[in-house]
C-alpha cells in the first residue's frame, strides 16, 4: 500500500478546526476483504505478541473485545497497520513532518449485551509528552447506530488533556467541569462504508454506540504520532517492559516505525 492519496485542502482544514474528519474510499474492496480475512486470523492467534489488555475482564468484554499490535503477530495485519497511504494522510492531515506508529488496535464490538465505548479523549490513556497523536478508524463492516458508529464532538480537541475515563464504569461526559464546552456542542453522528475512514486527533472527545445487532462490528484502528514525541514514563501496557524506551526521549526504534 505504497500509493497515496493527496487530500483536498477542505478535508485538511476540516480536521484541523473540528479534531475529526471522514474519509471515503482510502482502501479497495479488494484490500477490504484482505484485511477482514487478516483481521479475523490475527483476534484468533493464541500464541502472541500482541497484547490483549482486557481479556480477564468481563465487563470490558461488553464494550469492545480487542487486541494491540497484530502487526506483530500477522505479517497480513502489517501491510495495512505500516501502510504507507494512510500514515501518510495523518501526517497530511497534521501537518507533521515525519509520522510513526504507536500501535495498532483491533476493536471488535460484538453481539448480545453489547455496550456502548463511553465517552473519552484518547490522549490520557496514552504515555506522551507532546498532544499530537491520532486515530484512524477504519471499519471493515458498514456502521451505523445500530452497530457500533461513531460520534464526536466537534471542537472538543482545543478543551485540551482532561482525566482518563473508565471506560467499563465511566464518569459521565457532564462529570468534567472543565468541559462545559464539550456538553454545549452537539456531537456528529458517522455512520459509515466499510473501507471508509475518520482520522481523529488524540484530545478529541468521542463515543461509539452498543452493538444490537448479531454480528461483530470489526474495526481497526492505528495510533500514530508525530515523529519526535517523547515518551513520560507512564504506566502503558506496550511500554512498560519495552528496554528500548526511556522517559524524556523520543518513542522511537523498530516497535515503532517511522512510516511517512
Ligand atoms: C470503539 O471502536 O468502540 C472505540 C474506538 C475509540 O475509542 O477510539
Ligand atoms: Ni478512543
């Protein structure tokens, strides 16, 4: 996945002023069913290098299944979490001038009894200094209400860092006094295409619906940062055993690659 794809200027624009932005149409529907097939093969490997944080916990089951760096388990998974095409539109899209990945992340919502993601920013999960980082969010089945969709609130990216939400008992959106903007602004429904995407900044405040009806609502999303970001030293599952970081140096090293 070597080609890119150069955004108009109003898509830039667009992300920059609202923390979000969709984008139609980044992979084929050949490359589509490639990753469905890898996506499916990489929640399933059982020796593994990725890491499954939630596993143990069954209440979290409820809200996503997922797994972290399959790229490192499934040669597949890797064509698409180091593609070049899509690292290339977050360093578009932030105006960075190298991009790297922090990891990929398989977000399964499956059926029966499903919970929605409630809302939260990304970046307090997340053991940076600096506030560039951002999500693709790419489905792999169409979303919409009924499976798991997204919601974001536009803006809510310049509220800057606020607490880290549980994201199995969540304090509510209107618990964080700091947020009184967030509350007053009206989230944006995406329903969305499979093979479609939305990038969204790290600081941006967002959501995603139950899932109701009877099939996993697959998605897979990809952290990137801005080449440089240094890492604090936070308690982070991917970094707390990695030799190669150091806290107050920049995340950086083979685990994670440079890739626009
Ligand atoms: C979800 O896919 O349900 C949540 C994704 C996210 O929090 O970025
Ligand atoms: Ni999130």
């Amino acid at each position: 996945m070597h080609s890119t794809i150069a955004l108009q200027e109003e898509k830039i624009a667009f992300y920059r002023q609202n923390g979000f932005v969709q984008l139609d149409g980044v992979i084929s529907e050949e490359e589509l069913n490639e990753l469905r097939q890898c996506a499916d093969e990489a929640m399933h490997i059982e020796v593994s290098q990725s890491a499954q944080p939630d596993k143990a916990n069954r209440g979290y089951s409820r809200v996503l299944n997922q797994r972290f760096n399959t790229w490192r388990d499934h040669g597949g998974m890797s064509r698409f979490s180091l593609s070049h095409r899509l690292a290339n539109l977050a360093k578009q899209l932030t105006g960075a001038d190298g991009i790297r990945v922090f990891h990929d992340h398989l977000l399964y919502k499956m059926p029966g009894d499903s919970k929605p993601t409630p809302w939260h920013q990304d970046i307090p999960y997340w053991p940076m200094k600096e506030r560039g980082a951002l999500s693709i969010w790419l489905p792999l089945d169409d979303v919409d209400e009924r499976n798991g969709c997204m919601m974001f609130v536009p803006g809510s990216q310049h509220v800057g860092k606020l607490n880290a939400v549980d994201l199995v008992n969540p304090q509510d959106l209107y618990a964080f006094e700091e947020s009184e903007s967030v509350r007053n602004t009206r989230p944006v429904i995406v329903p969305m295409k499979a093979g479609s995407c939305t990038f969204h900044d790290g600081l941006t405040f967002h959501y995603a619906h139950a899932n109701h009806t009877d099939k996993p609502r697959r998605v897979l999303a990809i952290i990137y940062m801005p080449d440089g970001t240094i890492y604090t030293g936070e308690p982070h599952i991917l970094c707390d055993h990695d030799p190669s970081l150091t806290a107050g140096a920049p995340i950086a090293g083979p685990l994670y690659p440079k890739l626009a």
